[in-house]
C-alpha cells in the first residue's frame, strides 16, 4: 500500500486517505482547485485539533474499560460536530451517552418489571430481607426506586425538572383516566410548585425507619409521588456477598397510563444487565406474553439476561403439577427468534416463586391475623406443620432459587459480567460508527468522483466551444476578406462607369 507524505507536518498517510491523520490538512492538492478543498481543509484541520483536546473522565476500576471510555469519549466529540451525522443517528448518540455513563457509574443494574400487581415489589422485598418496597393493594410503584448495599442507611429523592413534568403531563395516554381523577382528588397542582425543580433530597436515617419514609414519596395517597422522579434507598443490613454495585431497581411498569414513566422503564431495561420480569401464576395469557416480549424487544442485544419469575404461585388450583405443565408451556413459547435463542437457556431462566409466603414466614413472630391466616392455608394445602416447618416452608416459596441465582450467576461475578457488557457495548457502538462513517465516506466518494468527472466534461466542452470560436474568427476574418475584395472591385467598376458617363456628357453635340 502506497504513502501519501503531508506538505505541512510530514506524517506518512495511507495513499486511500484525502485528509492528514495527523493535522487534517488535504493531501490531494494536485487534484482539485484550491477553491474546491479549502473550507473542507479547515474544517477538517479544527475537527482534529479539537479531537486532540477532548477531555477524558478517568475511569478508575478497570484500565480497559478507562481505554474503551476515552475512545468513546472521542467517537462522541467527533460524531457530534455538525455534518458528522449525529442530527440523523439519535440512536447511536444515545448509545454512546448510555455507555459513558454505565463505565462512569459502574452499577451492575437487575431490573424488575411487571404489570400491576404482579407481585415485584413483594419479590424484591424478599430478596432483601425486609419490607422496605410498598405492597399495598392498589398499585403503588409510580417513582422508579431503586435498593442498594451501603454502609449507611439512607433514602435519596430526585424529583422532575420543569421541562421533565411537561412532558410526563403530556404524555398521558387515553387510559389515564384514573391516574387524572386521583391527581384532582389529591390537589396534584398546589403541591406541584414546590416539588418541580426540587433539589435532590438525601436523608440518612435508622434502618426501621426506611419503610415509613418510602410511604412519604411513594404512596399513592399523597401528592408528592406524583412529582418524584427516582428514589435510591441505601441498605446497612444485605450481606457481605451483596457488593455495593448490585441495584434492584423496582419499576413502574411498562404498561404505565403516563407514557413517560413506561419509557423511563424501557430505558432501564435497555441498560440493565439482567431483567426480572413478574407475570402472575395464575394469569400467563396473552398480556403476560405481551409483556415479555417487550421486554426482550428492549433486551436484543443479550437475551440471555432475561429471567421470567411466574409470582403467586402457590394459588394455583393444584401448584406442583399446574406449574410443571405451565413451564412446558412457557419453555416452548419463549424459545425462538423473539425470545430465549435455546430451550436449555429458557428453562434455566425461567421460575416460579411464592415471595408473599417466604416474607410471612420470615416475619412469623409478628404476624397480624391476616397473615397468619395465610400462612395456615399454605401449611394446610403443603401438609407442613406451623411452626416447626417454617424453614421448609420457606424454601418451598422458591425465593431462595431466584437469590441463589442473583447471587452466585449475578452479584458475585458482577465485575466480570458488566466488563462483558460494556465491551458488548463497545462494540456495537463501533459497529454503528463505522457503517455510519462508511455511509458518509461512500457518499463523499461518489460527489468527488462525480465533482472529477464533472470537471473533466466541463474542460472537453470548454475545449470543443474554443474550436469552434476559432473556425468561426477564422470564417469571419476570411468573410471580411472577401468582402474587402468585392468592395474594392465594385469601387473600382462603378468608378469606370462613372467615368464613361462623364466622357459621353461631355461631347458636343451628343
């Protein structure tokens, strides 16, 4: 392959390239007019000289994903510059963004969707170890929370920007009918003023007290939750085995009449690197497949971070040989292009659990009537014994599988599995670049080509017009000889007939 010296700094450029790598000056001067390459010139020159000068965040938990975060940094600056293509790739910009922020903010996310009352929260509840997430009867979850490990326990509160909450308002769908009616009933619009624009909240309190300041934000009962963005809740008690990166983040759902809460969890699920989805037990029809499907719509790029908790399971009429039958099912139906890509993979990451039952269990010795009722039932249809079965008891609700597989496949190889992903990441986004480049360059090609081609027909036409000035200077000068010689013979002949006339005027008697 040939080199191309530059004029100015000297760098050796492949003879493929038109610009210096080095400085962007054009290397093809020989080729076009100067008028033709000195705007792009300059425009190029600028373009490496401010590539040379992005600023770069250092990622300090792992040098290859610092070296993958400078790159993309750099990809970002460039592709951002007007005419790059950033104006028609809104994708590959967000992609990029998404990235940055995932190795600046290394959270190993497991996100948990499902439709209302679904039982995620209760699920989430018993991964934890205690009732911090609302599970009341009426939906709850409006605010993405989201529980981590941390020395001290704390709740943290984000609420909506201005220009947020007038497109959370205008995006609420024709089934927010209900949503409006309790915003009215609860007097939303003389609390908004004082909540929108808010700055961040950060409580540290006592672990027992977490649960009632959850209710403060949360509830669907108070006006404020309708203003709160996200809320992060820092958990003292979870184990040395839950590392502080892990998150649950509790969802709203995808199928919130507020639009703009579905698109928040549809981005949560983009970058989480595993998804829990609760469907109910008793209710797997189309809805629930509906659900999963958007889920692992958002999820193309790693399907197999896609886990499917059948909830309530102990209500099924029969729940042993029920379930058994229902995951033949779902094992079937969620294999193929759409969904899990094998049937060993489905039937891995699909479970069924009873988390309202394990939280009874671990909370027995407080137990309301309600619950204690409920617990009886669960013993009485299982042929367990209360209390001494309490420990089986809880191992039959099947949290404990869905734990041990957050634990020991997620938590504890979560450095591992989000460096994975992040070179994932990368490389689509690598991917995406260099098509999109490929596209601009081929485009560019053709109008320089086309610009040559152009000129060389502009020069044959120019040349065929000056041969034909010059025929017709050469017909006009022979023309205007011609025309010399019939005037200078007519000038001559009518002399001599003049002359003639004189004589004959002139002789007497004529």
């Amino acid at each position: 392959m040939g080199k191309i010296i530059c004029g100015k700094c000297r760098f050796e450029n492949r003879d493929t390239r038109n610009f210096c790598e080095k400085c962007g000056t054009f290397l093809r001067t020989k080729d076009f007019d100067k008028n033709a390459y000195e705007l792009p010139e300059v425009k190029m020159m600028r373009v490496v000289e401010n590539l040379l000068h992005v600023p770069h965040e250092p990622i300090n938990w792992d040098a290859v994903i610092d070296a993958y975060s400078a790159k993309v940094e750099r990809f970002d600056a460039l592709f951002k510059i007007p005419g790059m293509g950033a104006e028609n790739n809104s994708a590959v910009v967000q992609k990029m963004s998404d990235f940055l922020s995932l190795c600046r903010n290394p959270d190993f996310q497991i996100a948990f969707v499902g439709t209302i009352k679904t039982g995620k929260s209760t699920l989430i509840n018993a991964l934890l170890g205690k009732n911090y997430a609302s599970m009341a009867v009426t939906p709850e979850t409006a605010a993405l929370t989201k529980f981590r490990s941390s020395p001290r326990d704390y709740v943290k509160i984000i609420f909506y920007t201005q220009s947020e909450w007038t497109k959370l308002w205008n995006s609420r769908t024709s089934g927010a009918s209900a949503f409006m009616a309790e915003y009215e009933e609860l007097q939303g619009d003389k609390h908004k003023d004082k909540w929108i624009n808010h700055a961040p909240i950060h409580k540290e309190l006592a672990n027992e007290e977490i649960e009632d300041e959850l209710k403060i934000w949360s509830s669907s009962k108070r006006a404020e939750h309708y203003f709160v963005k996200e809320i992060e809740v820092g958990i003292s008690t979870l184990g040395k085995d839950f590392p502080p990166q892990v998150v649950f983040v509790d969802t709203p759902g995808l199928s919130d009449p507020v639009a703009y809460r579905s698109e928040l969890t549809k981005g949560y699920i983009r970058r989480a690197n595993a998804v829990f989805v609760c469907i109910d037990a008793q209710k797997i029809q189309k809805e629930e497949i509906d659900t999963i499907a958007s889920v692992f719509a958002f999820s193309s790029d790693n399907k197999s971070k896609v886990h499917i908790v059948a909830t309530h399971w102990d209500v099924l009429n029969d729940p042993e040989d029920d379930w058994r039958e229902q995951k033949k099912y779902l094992v079937k139906r969620l294999t193929g292009p759409a969904f899990f890509d094998m049937q060993a993979t489905a039937s891995t990451n699909i479970m069924h659990s009873a988390a309202y039952i394990y939280n009874l269990c671990r909370d027995y010795d407080s137990l309301d009537k309600k619950g204690l009722k409920s617990l009886k039932k669960f013993a009485l249809d299982f042929d367990y014994e209360l209390p001494q079965d309490l420990r089986a008891m809880q191992k039959k609700a099947n949290v404990e599988t869905i734990l041990r597989v957050i634990r020991e496949n997620l938590a504890a190889r979560y450095k591992r599995l989000l460096t994975n992903e992040i070179e994932k990441k990368f490389l689509d986004i690598k991917y995406n670049l260099t098509r999109t480049t490929k596209e601009k360059k081929d485009s560019t090609e053709e109008l320089l080509k086309a610009s040559r081609s152009s000129g060389k027909e502009l020069e044959k036409q120019l040349q065929e017009q000056l041969k034909r000035c010059d025929a017709v200077k050469n017909s006009t000068e022979q023309l205007k000889a011609i025309i010399e010689q019939v005037k200078d013979k007519t000038d001559k002949r009518a002399k001599k007939i003049c002359d003639s006339l004189r004589k004959k005027l002139n002789t007497p008697g004529k």
